[in-house]
C-alpha cells in the first residue's frame, strides 16, 4: 500500500514536470533566445517548388549576384509580383539543397523593412552571406512565422570556395609555449599551421588534426531536425616553442585546399608575478546578424559588444575568457558559423577560454542535472566542446585550469549536480522508467542507463565526494601562489546572486547559487580565492570580499578577507530584470546594462573595469591588492564546517524560511544579520 501511494505521488510528480517540460520546450513566440525558434516547420506550406517559376504574374524574387568568393558578400535580393503586401512577409536564405518542410532558414528579414512592399508588393533588401560551405538560395515566404508559405525562389547563389579557412580562433593548451588555433573547412583535407615573428616569413609548422559530428551525435530537436545543417571539418592544431609577450605571425589551413589570410598575435607572457596582463570577460555574449535581419533576436547588444572587444584587442588586450552561453544557437548549427565569424576579429588575435553553460549543454536525458531543462536545443554539448577544445581532460569532464601572468584560472562545470529532492525520488524509484511526455510511471528492471534517462545525474557534478569537487580541491592545493599570487575561479551559474528567483528545485537561482556555497565555499576561503566570475544571470553584480554571506575586513596584511563574486552575463543577450527592489547588503554594484569586463594585474594590484557596450562608459571599476611581498597561508576550515565538524553546513536550513527578510535585505544569505558596508 504505501508503495503503491509512492508510485501515485511519484506519478504526479513526473506528470507535472512532464508539463513543465513541454511548455518550456515550446518555445512560444516571445519565449525564443534565437529568432529561428520561431519557425514552425510542421505548418510550412511550398506553393512553389525550387527551380520552378510558378504562375505567370506570381511572386517573383531574385539577387543581384550568383555567387561569390572569399569569407562573405553582401548581396541585393528583389522581388516584385506580391499581391496585397503584408507585415508578415519575409525574405529567408537557405541552404541551396535544404527542404523548407524539413529545415528551418538559416535568417530571414521582413519584407516590409522595404518601404515599397506594403503598397506596391515590390521591394529590395540587402543581406550579408556568409560562406557556409554550401550553395545558397532565398524563398519570399509569406503568412509569417507560425504558418510559412514559401511562394518563390530565388537562383542559387553559388559559393566559390567551400573549403576557405573560416572562423579561426586562438586558444591555450595549458602548456607554456604553446597556443592552439581552431577553423572550419568543408573538407577534411590535411590541416596545418604554420607561423613566424615577421610578417611573410613563416618558418615554423605543424600538422593538425580534425573533429566533425553528425546528426546522430545531436540528442534531440531542432539539433537533429529543422536546425541540422553540416558542420564540416573543425580543425585545429598547435603552435609551440613560442616564446613569451612576443608578436607571431601565423596561417591555417590547407596546402592543396588553401590558406587563410595571414594573421598575428602576441604570445602569452611569462607565468610569473614579474608580468603585467591585460584581460577581457564575458558571459551569455550570443550573436546577431550585422545586415538587420533577425529582428526578433534578443541578442543584438552584442553586436555592439564584439564591436568593443575587437577594439580592446587593436589595443593591446591579451586575453577573453567567456564563462557559459556562447552562442546561444540553441540547436540551429548555422548560428555557430555566424558566432565565431562575428567574434573573429577578437579571437584571431588573443586566445579564447570558455566554460560551457547551460545553452551549450542541458537537454533531458543526456546527463545534466536538470530534468526538465531544453536550452541547448538538442546540442546537449557536442557542437560546443568540438568547436572550442579546451583543455579539458575528456570531452564531457568540463573543468581545467591555466596560468596567465600572474593569474591562476580554475574553470568549472556548474550545470551537473544531482537537486535534493528529485534525486532522491529518482533513487526511490530505481527499477522505475519514467515516461515524461506521457506522464506514465512503468517499473521494470535495468531501464536507468547513461545518457538515456532525464534522471542520470552520473556525470561531473560539483557537490562534496564528486570527481569534480576533487579536482577543484587538488587543484587550489597544488597552486603555487608565489608563481600565480592571484586565483580566479569561473563558471557559468552564479555562487551569490541578487534576483528575486527562489524557486525550488532543479534550477532555482537561489536553490542552485545556495548549493554552490555548500560545496564549493569552504573551499574558497581555505584557499583564498580572490574572485569568482560567472553569469547565467543577464546582468552585472559585484559582491563585496563576502564569506557565508558576511562582508569579510581585510587581512593584517592588507588583502582582502574572503572573495569577491562577480555576475558578468550582461554581455548580449537580453537582461534579466528579476533583482530585488532593495540591494542585498552583500551587493556593491548591480546593472541591468550590456558590457563587459577588463582587468589588468600584476603582483600586488588587479584592477576591473566594468564598461558599457554601447558608449565606453565606467559602470564599475574596483581593484584588488595585495602587499608586496605576499605569502600563501591557507586558513583553517572554518569552525561549523562540514570540513571541520563532519556537521551540517550552517548556510543550510530552508531556502524560503527567511526569503522576505532576505529580499530586503535586513539578513544575509545564511540568515544572520550582515553588517553595512561602507
């Protein structure tokens, strides 16, 4: 009896997630990250097929060009022939070969953007093409997004060369000396680099080696249906013996099939307190389009924002870390190529190290530890770790570290953890297959298997006793502080958070930001980590050098008492307006604005500057220090620890017991009282 009442409520529950699951997995119109998810392909309708001319006096549609060489062109499409022009008209590119009942397009803009069509049914737009490796054509389509009618084709435009050296960045392997370049070619061909301190004088090569997926890799829709399109080969191979802070020249690409333009960049500079970096960050950056197609994207601040940071590179910056939702194609591989080519001016001339969000990978079933959570669009993580190779050691086991100047970097996986409650029930239930779009619970023997299950939480989790944790903690041991005085540690979910979110399990900010203070904060402060950066959250939020919700006072010796978390996802894609109407103590700085963050340091000073996308103006700027002379003490586990009680963490307890003390700030995040800040 009381296992058949466990199974009811167990079914209840499921049910409801299964619901849950299905309206977050909609993507109804107003919810969509990417333009493309707006595109209901089960409605489209051809009235005309390709390479037909349709009805006499019908719709015609055609382009200024028929193909076109090197990276990209800028192409006119006319049209003429529409009767009674409508809001809902739209001019969409696709593939030369794709289906429009199988494929979504890869953009679209509104015809009425042409001040002609609504009176006249004739109009022209310019579009920007990128070398896809593929043939392209453009469709007018008209009844809009929700129910497509493809009326007219254009003619193909054709791609000349297929196999150019497209979306080259730079990235570090952990190793000194070395720097890792990544680009895509149609062809797998046989990939190298090669590279020199002048100009036109490339001494020095290596041969590279090279990734690809396909749609059987991808875990679920658009990944595998309307949002497939061919990758093609991502290359990459490395540059070693370089020497420190010095300018390289460097090719990639293929001795039959051809060579990228020639690019450079200065090497990274010695590890050591002896060196000076200057450093950009990131986080939930995403793309648009620069020829004002995708109107609806909500990402067009980033635009401006890659704008700034290829500047800050003309300028000298050395370094982007981008901490999770990097592309935001959720699905639809095209926006990767747009991505990297919108970002190339940067990442071709300083390397590029990323942490993987939850964009790039949660999907039900494939490990995360969200039950219910789409965002990646099917991608589940593939299409990111393939694209960016950080040094990572295996493909799903997202953490490493790197030195750079004076500054040891952890980056860490915050999306895999298994969330109280529905872990629980899934052990509860082991022999249970939860069916979630039926809403069913069937038990059966041996039906929990890896990557099959929306309740396998086996991989990378972060809490104390996971491989991750582990890691974390052999890796804050073995830093030498003499060598690197200054630790960073970066993720995409924020430890502390100001937003109004206390939602329960799985995915909470709260719930989840309160989990990684129980397992990672201790840990933090033995170590003295100086600053964590991270995003998730679309905004830009500074805490003071807090401890278990507590502002720490400086040190006898002048550095900072405890660590200082930073929220950098205002980059592009749009804010997040859910913070508290009073700002928690805890918090220095909170901005709903778009921007990004540049950090210099050296021994004993490290100095961020928060700056708008739009305009260059200061939002935040504060700086770290340290004396001169500073020497590494790890302090003690603190007293209540688990570390040192075997007890319950005190910044345990209910989550809600205190929230609206806590939302206007009286308590801190632990519920005690916190002192103000000056």
């Amino acid at each position: 009896m009381e296992r058949a009442l466990a199974l009811a409520i167990a079914a209840a529950l499921l049910t409801a997630a299964a619901l849950l699951s299905r309206s977050s997995g909609a993507r109804r119109p107003g919810q969509a990250h990417n333009p493309l998810e707006l595109w209901r392909m089960a409605n489209v309708r051809v009235e005309v097929a390709p390479d037909t001319n349709g009805p006499p006096n019908g719709p015609r549609i055609s382009c200024n060009i028929t193909s076109f060489a090197g990276q990209h062109a800028w192409v006119e499409v006319t049209w003429s022939g529409v009767p009674g022009g409508r809001y809902d008209d739209y001019i969409a590119l696709f593939p030369a070969g794709a289906d429009p009942l199988l494929s979504a397009p890869i953009k679209w803009g509104w015809a009425a953007r042409s001040p002609s069509h609504i009176k006249l049914g004739v109009g022209s737009l310019e579009f920007r093409l990128l070398n896809m490796r593929h043939d392209l054509r453009f469709a007018l389509v008209r009844n809009g997004l929700q129910f497509p009618t493809v009326v007219a084709w254009s003619e193909v435009i054709r791609v000349e060369q297929p196999n150019e050296p497209m979306q080259g960045h730079l990235s570090l392997t952990g190793v000194p000396g070395e720097v890792c370049v990544l680009w895509v070619m149609r062809d797998r061909g046989h990939p190298s680099v090669r590279w020199g301190t002048a100009s036109g004088s490339l001494e020095h090569s290596a041969a590279g080696d090279s990734l690809t997926y396909s749609r059987a890799d991808m875990c679920g829709p658009p990944a595998n249906t309307s949002g497939w399109m061919q990758p093609g080969w991502l290359h990459g191979a490395v540059m070693n013996g370089l020497q420190p802070a010095t300018r390289y020249f460097y090719q990639y690409g293929d001795e039959e099939l051809g060579w990228s333009a020639e690019e450079s960049f200065v090497s990274p500079p010695a590890v050591g307190p002896d060196s000076t970096v200057r450093l950009l960050a990131v986080a939930d950056l995403g793309q648009a389009e620069a020829d004002g197609s995708m109107e609806a994207s909500e990402m067009l601040p980033s635009l401006h924002t890659t704008a700034r940071l290829a500047e800050e590179a003309a300028a000298g910056a050395q370094l982007l870390v981008h901490n999770g939702d990097i592309s935001y194609a959720r699905g639809f591989s095209s926006q990767w190529d747009v991505y990297f080519d919108q970002l190339g001016p940067t990442v071709r001339r300083m390397p590029y190290m990323t942490t993987v969000g939850n964009h790039e990978r949660d999907w039900p079933g494939s490990g995360d530890r969200f039950p219910a959570q789409y965002d990646s669009g099917g991608e589940c993580g593939i299409p990111y770790y393939r694209r960016t190779r950080m040094p990572t050691a295996e493909e799903d086991k997202p953490w490493f570290s790197f030195d750079f100047g004076p500054i040891h970097f952890i980056q860490y996986s915050t999306g895999k953890e298994p969330p109280g409650a529905w872990f629980a029930l899934w052990k509860a239930l082991s022999g249970c297959h939860s069916v979630l779009f039926l809403g069913a619970l069937e038990c059966a023997p041996a039906l929990f298997q890896p990557h099959t299950h929306p309740f396998n939480f086996a991989e990378h989790l972060f809490e104390r006793g996971s491989e991750q944790r582990a890691w974390i903690e052999a890796d804050l041991k073995a830093v030498n502080r003499s060598r690197t005085p200054w630790v960073v540690v970066g993720g995409h979910r924020p430890m502390y958070i100001d937003s109004k979110w206390f939602g329960q399990a799985p995915d909470g900010d709260q719930y989840i930001a309160k989990l990684l203070r129980e397992s990672l904060e201790e840990l933090l402060h033995r170590y003295q980590v100086d600053a964590t950066w991270h995003g998730h959250h679309h905004s830009y939020q500074r805490t003071c050098s807090v401890f278990r919700g507590h502002c720490q006072a400086a040190g006898a010796d002048g550095a900072a008492g405890g660590t200082v978390h930073l929220v950098i996802g205002h980059a592009g894609a749009g804010l997040t307006p859910n913070i508290r109407f009073f700002r928690p103590r805890i918090f220095q700085a909170v901005h709903l604005k778009h921007g990004y963050m540049r950090v210099e340091a050296n021994a004993t000073h490290m100095v961020h500057q928060v700056t708008s996308s739009y305009d260059g103006s200061l939002l935040d700027e504060f700086t770290l220090t340290k004396p001169p002379g500073w020497r590494f003490q790890p302090r003690p586990a603190a007293l209540g620890s688990k570390e040192a009680s075997n007890g319950s963490s005190p910044s345990g307890g209910s989550l809600l017991g205190s929230a609206w003390a806590r939302l206007y700030g009286r308590v801190g995040v632990d519920g005690a009282p916190v002192p103000a800040v000056a």
